[in-house]
C-alpha cells in the first residue's frame, strides 16, 4: 500500500516530481500594472473570491523589484545576520495540524533542509516527523525583521491595518518537496521570496480526501495523479468568474460579504459537495509572485526548490 512504503533515494521516478518546470497553472495570473487598472491602487479588493496569482511587471527580468531589499537579506548566506549568533526558530510537523513543535538554532535548521535526505522532503515521510519552519515567527526579533517586508496590494494591506495588527506576517524555509497539508484559514496572500513554491487549492464546498499524517507531497504522489484534468470549458469558465466578479465590483451589486462568501462556496468545477474528481486550481508561484488564497479555500503546498523562501501575509477582510 502507498502508506507503507519506504523512504527511498532520489533516483525514485516519482508520479509528481516537484523539480519540474512544467506543472500546470490554472489560476488567473495578472500583472501588479493590471490588477490596480481594474481595481484602484490598493489592489485586490476586500474578500475576493477565486484564488489569484500576482506577478511582477516585466517578468522574469524583474522579479525582485518590489522585495528586492527583503530577499537581499534572506538570502541563505545572509539569513542569520540578522539575528543572534546563537538565536532559535520554533518548528512545526508537516501534517494537516502541525501537531509537533521542536526548537533548534537557525543555523541549525538551515544545514538540515540542505543536509538530511539528500536536501529533500518525500512523500512517504510522516508529517509530524517532517519539521519545517512556517507559523512560529511571531517574536519580538522576527517582527523587527519582517517590517523589512514591504506589504502585499490589497484593500487590506496598508500600513494602518498592518500597525493595527490587522494583518499578520508569517515566514518561511524549506526544501524541496516540503510543505504543509491540507488544510483551511482565512484569506490572504503567499510571496515566494527564494525558489519556488507550488499551490493547490479547492472550494470551500470541496474538501479533499487526504491523509493527514502525512505532508503535501503525499497527496500529490498518491491521489493527485488520478484525478481528472480541467477540461477547455473549466478553464473558460475560471476566466468568465473573474470578469463576472469584476463587472459586479464595479456595479457595487455584491454589497455585503455574505454575498461574496456565497459567490466563491457556490463555485465548483464538477457542481458538487465534497471531494472532487477534478484535479485542483494550481500554480507553482515563482520569486517575486504572490498568491492570494481566498477564505476558507481547502488549499496545501508543496516547495520546488532546495532553498525555498516565503512570507505569507493573513488579512482581516470584511466588508
């Protein structure tokens, strides 16, 4: 049985290989440039209800302009200066409840992600035994260091709510394969800093059927492979919600975030309740990207690179 099985080597060929360029993205992805033309200077509106990448203008050739600072500082070399000498990060297994704690020094962890198992995380490893650094930054000297991080675009995601400890920071370091299960919470958004980090994500009306022993990659080698691919209708109708969403917001029709919240439990992309036989919204966000995950969106990752950095920023939205 797939639980059952050994850890084995990196030669593994497995179903779902996190180093790879080429696995899909279904979401909407939108320029900073574009997403202000639609929606004001602020950006992504209160309680938007679909999942959204947001890339940086010019591409490739400018992925770090708007953290160019932040990711100048957590670049692995440079990470532990700013901290001190002999400072300790808080970290958390990798299943659906994060159900272990374990403290070591930064340094520490940093030679292990690199170090243990080749620098990589497989999917038949246990999630209380996969440790990993997300969720327990919220010290005194992880704060001083997060007002490095400059903000996500949205409603929000100013500098008022942010000082009115309306939004929360969270920071994060892992290896490939990496990441937490399934799982729900607020909106809010996720910039991958270093490397590169995959995202999937289903409706609030579609929990998926997991193990929650286990970490992410578990789901994506075992039941990710047989699911079934998004159809052309899917992807235009993905298309058509985002416009429908936008031509409303202008119209102000959707005036209360019961409506909102009604609009995104209501979108499924086989019209059913529980599980779906479709394989999940996804994308792998890149350096410099960011995703906005809706409320109460089932969503898990998985990261893609030996040296994966990320903040993710949690909003109080309402309307």
């Amino acid at each position: 049985a797939a639980d059952e099985c050994d850890v084995v080597d990196a030669k593994h060929q497995w179903n779902w290989d996190p180093y790879s360029n080429h696995h899909q993205c279904n979401i909407q992805r939108i320029t900073q440039t574009e997403l202000k033309r639609r929606f004001g200077a602020l950006g992504v509106p209160n309680l938007y209800p679909y999942p959204l990448v947001i890339v940086p203008d010019g591409g490739s050739n400018n992925k770090q302009a708007r953290n160019e600072h932040f990711a100048n500082l957590t670049m692995k070399e440079h990470l532990p200066l700013n901290f001190p000498p002999a400072f300790n990060v808080t970290l958390t297994g990798s299943d659906s409840l994060s159900s272990h704690r374990r403290t070591i020094p930064l340094k520490q962890y940093l030679y292990e992600i690199t170090n243990n198992n080749g620098g990589e995380t497989y999917p038949d490893q246990l999630g209380n035994q996969t440790w990993y650094l997300f969720g327990e930054t919220h010290s005194g000297e992880w704060a001083n260091f997060l007002q490095q991080y400059n903000l996500p675009p949205c409603h929000s995601c100013t500098q008022m709510h942010y000082h009115q400890s309306l939004i929360a920071l969270s920071f994060g370091i892992g290896n490939v394969g990496s990441g937490v299960q399934w799982h729900t919470h607020g909106p809010g958004f996720s910039e991958t800093i270093h490397g590169r980090k995959h995202w999937v994500l289903y409706p609030p009306g579609n929990r998926p059927s997991y193990n929650l022993n286990y970490a992410s990659r578990h789901w994506m080698e075992y039941t990710y492979p047989s699911l079934e691919n998004w159809t052309a209708h899917d992807f235009q109708r993905e298309h058509q919600n985002h416009d429908q969403f936008l031509q409303q917001w202008r119209r102000r029709s959707l005036d209360s975030s019961s409506d909102r919240k009604q609009a995104a439990t209501s979108y499924s992309m086989d019209d059913s309740e529980g599980p779906s036989m479709k394989k999940p919204w996804e994308c792998t966000i890149n350096a410099g990207e960011m995703l906005y995950f809706p409320d109460q969106w089932h969503h898990a990752t998985i990261n893609n690179s030996p040296y994966t950095v990320f903040v993710s920023s949690f909003t109080s939205e309402h309307e």
